[in-house]
C-alpha cells in the first residue's frame, strides 16, 4: 500500500535539475516532523513548507500496488505529453524513502521513467534510481554520503545563524561524495535576509552554487 498526497505535472523548481518538466509524486509521512503544526518547534526539521499530511490533494489517495500508483503517475504525465522519451518523476514527500521501494522503481522503469528523490538523507535509498537530491537536516544522522546532489537549506532555524557554525557543516558536507553543492534560503517572513546569507555562504564557500525556488516566482505548483 502506497498512500500519496498529490500526483501533478509541473517543472522542477530547484537545484540542478530547475526547469526540467516532471511529474512529481509527494507521499505522505516524514519520520523528521509529523506535519502538525503543534509539533513543528520539537521536531528535528522546523523549517518544512510542504503539507505531507493525508490524501486530499490532486491526483493523492491510496494506491495498493506498485503497477496501480506507476499508472496513476504514467496517466498524468501522458495528460501533458503522449512521448514516452524524456519521461521524469520525483519523489518527494515528508520523506519518499518511507514509502518508494524495488517494486515501484521496476513499474516505472517499465513505464520507461527517470527517477529521482528529494530525500532528508536519513534512509538508504534502494537500487535504480537516477537522481538522488539529498537535503540535510542538523540534529539527523545522516546516511546517504554520495548523490546527485546536496541542498541544504539556510538557516535551518528562524534566529539569527552563527555564520562560522554554518561553514562548519558545509566544509563537512564538502568531504562527502556529493557531485553537486547547493545553498536554497529558507522560505520565511525573513526570506530576503536568508537569502542574503546563502549568497554570502556561495561567495565564501564557491564550491556552493546557489538554488532559488523557481516554481514559486512562476507561481507553479
């Protein structure tokens, strides 16, 4: 059983893969935050601006196979595109790892996609996927020390960050195996300022590149 929140067409907005068109499939559940508001102060990751709760949103439900939830995500993407070249999805969530297993990555790859995740780096990701984004949360213990990509987010917390603590983990994070490195601000009342800071931290550290969250300036999904 595979229980989703939303299933839609968009264009990926961040990091290395930003403006490529995908269908993105966001489960529920994240084992860093329940998704509850009176809980998001006492969780490891206080930052989330993403509903993961439930099946309510377009295209979510429950799925109880592999094969019934690969259809699901073929039917959208072919509503936007007969092609079957070219074809991308993206598991995000909460945290898709949960969730996404052998039996799904083989429906898809027989549906002839390309697969990637956003995932918080907590879980090892099983076998055949393309495209791996992890995004790290301080106060986890992070497993995936090789991927695509690594973007993390600043600050990880509302009050004003310590900028030398920062440049600690990301001179950390610059020893793992990660072939690209990306800054994103956190989205905040005090998002111009973030964004400020990231800047700083790319000038400083350039092995850092810096990734803006396209989909909202273009008000995508």
């Amino acid at each position: 059983m595979y229980t989703v929140k939303e299933i839609f067409s968009t264009l990926q907005g961040e990091g290395a893969q930003a403006g490529r068109v995908a269908v993105f499939c966001r489960f529920t559940g994240c084992n860093l935050w329940s998704g509850r508001e009176e809980d998001r102060f006492s969780s490891v990751c206080q930052f989330c601006d993403t509903d993961f709760n439930g099946t309510d949103g377009i295209g979510g439900g429950k799925f109880s196979s592999a094969l019934e939830l690969s259809k699901a995500i073929t039917h959208e993407w072919v509503k936007m595109n007969l092609s079957s070249t070219y074809r991308y999805v993206v598991f995000t969530g909460g945290e898709p790892l949960l969730q996404l297993d052998l039996a799904l990555i083989q429906a898809l790859k027989d549906e002839q996609f390309e697969i990637a995740i956003e995932t918080n780096g907590t879980l090892i990701p099983p076998k055949g996927i393309d495209w791996i984004c992890v995004s790290p949360k301080d106060g986890s213990d992070l497993v995936v020390l090789q991927a695509d990509e690594i973007k993390y987010v600043v600050p990880q917390k509302q009050e004003t960050p310590q900028k030398e603590k920062v440049i600690q983990r990301l001179k950390r994070f610059e020893q793992m195996n990660f072939k690209n490195f990306f800054l994103q601000a956190m989205d905040s009342s005090a998002k111009d300022q973030h964004l400020q800071f990231a800047i700083e931290l790319c000038k400083e550290r350039p092995i850092w590149r810096l990734s803006i969250q396209q989909h909202k300036y273009l008000n995508l999904p």
